[in-house]
C-alpha cells in the first residue's frame, strides 16, 4: 500500500491523523470526532498495547526483538467496541499495568511497527477514512491526512487523567517515546498543535470541525 492511497486520495470521508504524549486527550477528542462526523476510528495505541499483552501472555521477553516481532506477525487484532487477540477479549487486560509498563518497549520494535503500519494504512483504505489516533500518526503512518493534529497539555492534566498509571509512568513512557530510534513521538510538519488543558470536548470538535 502507498502513503498515497492511505491518505487524501481516493477515500470518500475524511482522514484525520492525531499524535499526542499519554494523557494528551487523544482518545476523547479521536472519539468524539469519529461520532460528530459519522466516521470510524482507529486507537493505534491499542494495537501495541495488544501485541504487549500476546507477549507477555506467551511468556515471551519483551526485549527480544526478534521474537516478538514475530508474536506481532502471528496474531490477529480486532478492534471495535471490545478488542481482542486471537479471539480472546483484552480489551480491560491491554490497560493494566504489566502492558502499560512493557508497551512502549514493543512499540520501539522496528519490526512490530512495520506489521502495525501496514495494518493501520489497510485499515484507512478498508474504511474510506477516518480518525486514526496514536504517536506517529501524522508523521509516518498517514503523512498525507487530511487533516493532522498533534495534542498536547500540561505534564500536570495528563498526570491527572491518567492517575491510574501515575506521573512516574506516564513521564517514564514520555521519555521512550520521545527517544526510540523508530518513529519517535514528534510534532509533524503541517500538523495543527492543540492544547487540551482546559478545554472542553465539545469546544476542540467544534473548532477542529471548522478545519476540514
């Protein structure tokens, strides 16, 4: 599949790539805008977070490169209301703590991120568009979106909406993300930088509306 064929050309909805550090509000606002505009949505970081958990399920080492890359070639990810791997529902599993702890080691995986890219750019093709959420969105997976947003807020509103992990580990996963050699969280060129900090979902849909 081209960078093209995954983005602006051809599809009949709109393509809208999000980036954003953990607690950022990307899956709040990639929610509210897939139901504003009558699109599917896509959370990336739920497919790395399902790989994380297959692995550690198979009792594979999250730093074998090797390995799993391959778990992440082998398993089939559904993703909807509830997601699953292989069947099973993860969807509660993929949020707790031994995935939040070994995700960001799986997703620095050159190999995982090439399955998942791929899989990613499918389905945008599959749904003619779409919100699709996650950390290189709009600067590797969907570089041609109609639309890219990049979401930010203050270390202290992301603390706190993600008060289940805590400030050490969402800055921990900041930190990796930031510094991996592949597809490192960055701010993409043409991206709209929004800060969510005090600001309510209905403003930012209203306003990212009026930008398509």
């Amino acid at each position: 599949m081209t960078e093209q064929s995954a983005g602006s050309g051809g599809q009949d909805k709109p393509t809208i790539a999000i980036d954003g550090p953990a607690g950022s509000g990307k899956s709040t606002l990639s929610r509210a805008l897939g139901q504003k505009l009558g699109i599917g949505r896509l959370d990336t970081g739920a497919m790395y977070r399902s790989v994380a958990w297959a692995v550690l399920d198979q009792g594979v080492d999250p730093s074998d490169v090797d390995a799993v890359a391959d778990v992440a070639r082998r398993i089939d990810i559904s993703m909807g209301d509830l997601v699953t791997v292989d069947g099973t529902d993860v969807t509660e599993a993929i949020r707790q703590d031994p995935v939040n702890h070994a995700v960001s080691l799986v997703a620095a995986n050159p190999g995982v991120r090439q399955v998942l890219v791929e899989r990613q750019r499918e389905w945008v093709v599959r749904h003619g568009g779409g919100v699709v959420e996650g950390r290189d969105i709009c600067s590797v997976v969907l570089p041609d979106a109609d639309l890219k947003i990049y979401l930010t807020a203050s270390e202290e509103e992301r603390a706190r909406r993600r008060s289940d992990e805590g400030a050490s580990s969402v800055a921990r996963r900041d930190r990796l993300d930031s510094s991996r050699t592949v597809s490192p969280l960055a701010v993409a060129e043409g991206a709209r930088v929004v800060d969510t900090t005090d600001r309510s979902v209905d403003e930012l849909v209203e306003e990212i509306v009026t930008w398509l």
